[in-house]
C-alpha cells in the first residue's frame, strides 16, 4: 500500500491542479444571449445599408450560408460578397423589423449559440414595397471575445402575411 501512496498523492495533485469548468449564471447567460441578439441586428442593419465591410464585422473568419434554391451555398467570403451585391442589386430598399419568434440555445460557458428567429421585411422595387415575412436561423461562436455568425440560412415565409409573429418562444 505505502507503494502506492506517492502515486496516490501524485494523481491528486493533477486532479487538483485542472480547472474546473466554471458555467455562467443565469444573469450572465441572459446578458449573452443579448448579444447574440444585437448581432443579427446589426448584421441586419449593415444589409439595410447595403454596407459589406460593417456586414463583415458580424462574420466570423470562416462562414457557410445557404440560401433557398438548394444550389445556393455559400463558403467563401469572396462567394458571400458576389451573392450580396447580386440582391442588393434587385432591389433599391430593404428595411428589417425587429426580431420575432426568437429562441436562443447556448452551450453554458457560452461559447456557441444557435438562433432562429422571425422578422418582417419589407423590398421596395420600382418604388413599390413588397411586405414579406423571414425566418431565419444562424449559428454563432465566440471569436476574440465576441460572438460572430459562422453559418445561417433565411427563407420567406410561404404564406401571404406580412407579419405574424407568434408569442415570442424565448426573448431574453
């Protein structure tokens, strides 16, 4: 037995030194889920400007989009560029109401988050606005401290309304 003592103490000793993995308080969590909400916002708002570089600050260094044709997918920045000045091309106006129908996963140190969301938008085309209504879903990790879009996919909703949002599912 007194073989395996220092053995013992030495395993201790390792067990004691590694970290434990500290999770986020509720409040902390909220505040998080805060920001990823403001993210998409301000992604949101750089696409109403139709401002690429505020639009790249969202992203994170590697992204994926898909769009709604099964065609569409989106790897590169240089893709993610083209296929963004291909839509803002056809049209002269876009302008996103506020989120819906959000719900927000995280891991609980808060490292990855997973968003979908609902949101009215409304094209103006020739000067005639089209009222649709979007749902979206992006994914999310942190990236130097702050969280950043790594993939995402938006689609119309198929039915004519223009804006139904449901109770919101969780908006912390």
């Amino acid at each position: 037995m007194k073989k395996y003592l220092p053995f013992l103490l030495i395993c201790l000793l390792f067990a004691s030194c590694n970290p434990e993995q500290k999770f986020l308080s509720p409040e902390q969590i909220k505040q998080e889920k805060q920001q990823v909400m403001s993210v998409i916002e301000r992604y949101n708002t750089a696409s109403e400007d139709k401002n690429f570089s505020a639009m790249v600050e969202t992203l994170a260094d590697e992204v994926i989009f898909f769009g709604t044709d099964s065609s569409e997918i989106i790897r590169t920045f240089a893709e993610f560029k083209t296929k963004m000045k291909e839509q803002w091309e056809q049209y002269e106006r876009i302008d996103f109401g506020e989120l819906s129908d959000v719900s927000i996963q995280m891991d609980d140190n808060a490292t990855f988050a997973s968003i979908i969301f609902g949101v009215p938008c409304h094209l103006t085309f020739d000067g005639e606005t089209t009222h649709y209504y979007l749902r979206g879903s992006r994914t999310l990790k942190k990236e130097n401290n702050k969280w950043v879009i790594v993939s995402g996919i938006l689609s119309v909703v198929s039915s004519n309304v223009e804006s139904a949002p449901a109770d919101n599912i969780e908006h912390e």
